[in-house]
C-alpha cells in the first residue's frame, strides 16, 4: 500500500510539474523587431500562445550595455494594450553599426526579474545571445530550466535553430535527400529544405550524420551558402587562418563581416574542425539574426 501512494504521488507531481511548464509556456511573451531607420528601430511584444486574452504593456526600456537593451512590460486584462515601441539606438548610446540590431532582453516587471536559464550566469559570455533568441521565441531550454550551453550539438540540431532562427520555410517536397535521415525523423524536413536550397551538403556516400556533432567549418559554410553579408571588409591577414583547410574561405568571409572575430575562443584556440557548444552555435547564429543581409 505503501509502494503504490508513493506512485501515485510521484505521477501527480509529474502532472504539476508538466502542467506548469505548460501554463509557464502559455504565458511566455517574445518579440519582433524591425529598423526603421539607420537610428531607429520598432520592437513589438505578443504571447507565445496566440489565443491569449491578456494584454501586454510595454512600461519602459533601457541601455543594458553596449549591444543590448532591456525592455520592460506588464501583463493582465487590465493592462493597457501598448505593445508597441520605437527606439532610437543613437539615444541609448549602443555601439553597434547603422545595420546591426541590438539584443532584447525582456523583463515582466510582475515578477522583478530577468528571466535565465539556471545554468545560464549573468556573467555567462554568451548569455545575451542565449536570451536574445529565446525572447524571440527561438530556442527553448530542458525541461528542468537549463540551456546545457556547454553541451555539444548535432547537426540535425543546429538546423532546426538555424531554420527557426532565420524564418525559413519549409520546402513541401517530400524526397529522400540522404539515406541515414528516414522519412520518420524529427529533422527530416529541415535537412531537405536546407539541402533542396543548397545550403546544405552531405558527407560520405550520400549521408548526412544528423547526429555528429556540427563543427566551426560546417556552420561557417553553412551560413555563407545562405546568405551574402553587408559591411563586407575584405581583408585576407588574419591571424589563426588555415588556407590548406576546405573551410578557410567561408571562414575568412564571416571574419570579414565580423560573424566571427578572430578573438573569439572557440576560433583562435581551435582548428577549424572544433566541434561547437550549444552557446558558441548561438552565438554565431545571433550575429547572423542581428545583422542586415542579402539573400543569395
């Protein structure tokens, strides 16, 4: 008797915990955003869940540093629709270019604070980067609020966010590109959209290997198939570079639209084969969201 009220009551907190979580999601409030100018730009708030009946008010926003702006807000039936806001980034004294946008880091004045992942410090490197795609409603943590940044992703992984990132839509042509994606896998229809576009190219024998881990030179190619860059420096002498490396021109042009500094950690200390993290992905991924670009 004992055994089965203590089943009974692990399954119940299983329910709380997942009705939470959903409730939790139900709630959540992301954003778009647009540049209305070289100095302005036109950020709006709306709930995850469209059938909400709460509105949202945005109550203020400021500098959070350099790249990034906090934005403020308040949710209820009682609140005032205003969920809508232009900002002048030349005010705010962002150091960013006429074409890049700042981050968004929302805060629900109800509650105080900051949304993280737990896992995720506020002196985390990457941890703007992290809550600027999760305010966009593009990335979601683990059950247990974690991000897991330092964990390693796939490749299957890193095109779902890449798909979801970038806003692309999925291609309705029902192939199979590669004989290791099934018609049954989760990611099959990311894989084949980006490939159909050629984004995205397969290794040994007309494989994929969706579940090896994504490297620095297969996202660097990746991105440069998708899109050309603006403030393009054209420059060739950067440090750490390997010419002999298949990767070394898509590597050198996201250097040179600054995708990628030649500082950054996982660069400068690696070849161009490293195996990226879940946040050094994201990272790179940002910068592209963040960035004007043209579509090749």
């Amino acid at each position: 008797m004992k055994m089965f009220r203590i089943f009974i009551y692990a399954v119940m907190m299983i329910l709380a915990f997942q009705f939470n979580v959903a409730s939790a999601e139900q709630g959540r409030v992301v954003y778009q955003i647009n540049q209305e100018s070289k100095s302005y730009i036109k950020v709006e708030l709306s709930f995850i869940d469209i059938n909400s009946t709460n509105k949202i008010q945005i109550t203020s926003y400021k500098k959070y540093n350099d790249y990034t702006i906090i934005l403020t807000y308040i949710t209820g039936k009682n609140a005032e629709l205003f969920d809508k806001i232009t900002i002048n980034k030349d005010e705010l004294g962002l150091k960013l270019g006429n074409d890049i946008l700042p981050n968004i880091i929302l805060k629900n004045e109800q509650d105080g604070n900051l949304y993280s992942f737990k896992d995720v410090g506020e002196q985390y490197l990457y941890r703007d980067s992290i809550l600027n795609l999760y305010n966009k409603g593009v990335l979601n943590g683990y059950p247990d609020d974690t991000f897991k940044p330092e964990q390693a992703i796939s490749r299957e992984e890193f095109c779902q966010l890449y798909i979801k990132a970038i806003d692309l839509k999925l291609s309705d042509i029902d192939v199979n590109i590669f004989t290791d994606v099934e018609n049954n896998r989760w990611s099959k229809d990311v894989i084949n959209t980006l490939s159909i576009k050629g984004i995205l190219k397969g290794k040994e024998a007309g494989k994929f290997n969706p579940t090896d881990t994504i490297t620095l030179a297969e996202v660097a190619a990746i991105l440069d198939r998708t899109y050309t860059f603006l403030n393009f420096i054209n420059r060739s002498d950067y440090k750490h570079t390997q010419t002999n490396h298949w990767a070394n021109a898509y590597i050198t042009n996201l250097l040179n639209v600054n995708i990628i500094n030649e500082e950054d950690s996982f660069y400068k200390n690696n070849s161009l084969d490293k195996k990226l993290t879940r946040a050094e992905s994201v990272s790179i991924i940002n910068k592209v969201v963040n960035g004007y670009k043209t579509e090749k």
